[in-house]
C-alpha cells in the first residue's frame, strides 16, 4: 500500500494565485485531515472530513477550502494565495475518529512570494 | 482553551545519553495520548499512544512514555539516545468532552543527537 500521497512535493506561488493540494489514501479511512506546519508551532488543524460528502473546518480555515467527493481523495484548494499561507501542508488519514492513530502523508512545502 | 505544552523547543545531547521531553494537557477529562516523531526531510509517523489502561506505554525504537493523570502528563523517554534519534518531537491529544475533539499538536521539541 502506497499509504498517504500528496502532490505537489514544492509549489512557489505568487500572491493572488491558486492552486489545489491533492491527498490521496488507499486505506478505505473514513478520516481525513489538512494540518499546516509552520516553524516552531506545531501542526494546526485545517479542515477534516468524517465520510465522503461531509468536510468541516479546523483550527485555521480561512482562505482554504476542501471537498470530499470519494473515499480516497480529500483536496485542498487555496484561493487567492497570501504570503501567510506559506507552510508545509499535511495531510492526514485515520480509520476511526481523530483518537485514532493518523496516518501522514510525506507534505506539500509551498511558498507565497 | 484545551492546548498541549511542550516544555522544551530544542534539545542536544550526546549519544547513549537518556532522554525526557516533558508533555503536559490542560483538560482533566478523558484523553487519548500521542507521541509523534518526524525524522529530517519525513513525514510524520507515530511513536506510542495512549488510550486506557496501564499508564506506562512502550513504543517503537525502545522510546516509552509514562501517562500521569495528577499533573496531566504524558512524558517521553528513552534511556539511551542514538544519533539516529535526531528528528523533532510532538506530543499530540484528543480531548473527549461533551464531543470529541480534534487532535491537538504541541508546539513539537527538536531533538539533536551528537555522536
């Protein structure tokens, strides 16, 4: 199993671009997420999904959203990039609830300038 | 607000040295544990958790981490670190209150392994 894929690895936007951070899981977890990781601040929250059909937000939501349309794929859009969305992105998988032990994928870095 | 503390940003140490990272939460309810460990240039992978039950926990690579409910922590440790150890530490928890919550990151500890 290939686990949790991301694409891109790197992404260097200007700011008012967009762009789609793609998440695949071959698991069969209901459980997906989108963390950003910024330097000395852990990972925040997203937005997360409990099913195919049913997205909401996280922690830090603004100026992303995400669609859930199958089991496998949970993709992350950015409208109007702004240099504060400069980040490593994560995405998550767990087959229960959050309580569970998420699975990650190996991250999107991407930079605003 | 329910959050997680890690006590330390950056932590050197020689090889065979032991090792304590502290974790502390802030909700005196029902919780679940994580360590997670992300090594350079890797993604994130899960080192032990905590769910119920006995509240010493081993891991994977010979790291163990005890769960204190009186001072809400839940500290790594390994009594010996190799230099293959250097990666940075993030202690994780998800609250269960009236509905349960989502995973909370601490703040992550970068660990440095001197050979």
């Amino acid at each position: 199993n290939a686990g949790v894929t991301q694409t891109p690895k790197f992404r260097i936007l200007k700011i008012g671009q967009s762009m789609t951070l793609q998440c695949t899981q071959d698991m069969n977890h209901n459980y997906m997420y989108w963390y950003r990781q910024d330097p000395g601040m852990g990972l925040k929250l997203i937005y997360y999904s409990v099913g195919a059909g049913i997205t909401d937000k996280g922690e830090v939501p603004n100026g992303y959203n995400v669609s859930r349309s199958t089991t496998e794929d949970f993709p992350l859009r950015l409208e109007l990039a702004a240099p504060s969305q400069t980040s490593v992105y994560f995405c998550a998988s767990s087959y229960r609830s959050p309580g569970a032990e998420q699975y990650f994928g190996p991250g999107t870095r991407l930079t605003v300038t | 607000a329910q959050s997680v503390s890690q006590h330390n940003h950056h932590v050197i140490l020689s090889e065979a040295a032991s090792l304590e990272l502290g974790c502390n939460y802030s909700y005196g309810g029902t919780v679940n544990l994580f360590w997670y460990v992300q090594y350079p240039g890797q993604h994130l992978q899960l080192l032990l958790k905590y769910f119920s039950g006995d509240p010493l926990v081993k891991g994977i690579k010979g790291f163990e981490a005890e769960f204190i409910k009186s001072k809400f922590s839940f500290n790594l440790r390994k009594p010996s670190v190799q230099w293959s150890d250097t990666a940075e530490y993030f202690c994780a928890v998800v609250y269960y209150g009236g509905s349960q919550g989502n995973l909370i990151f601490g703040k992550g500890t970068k660990l440095s392994v001197k050979p």
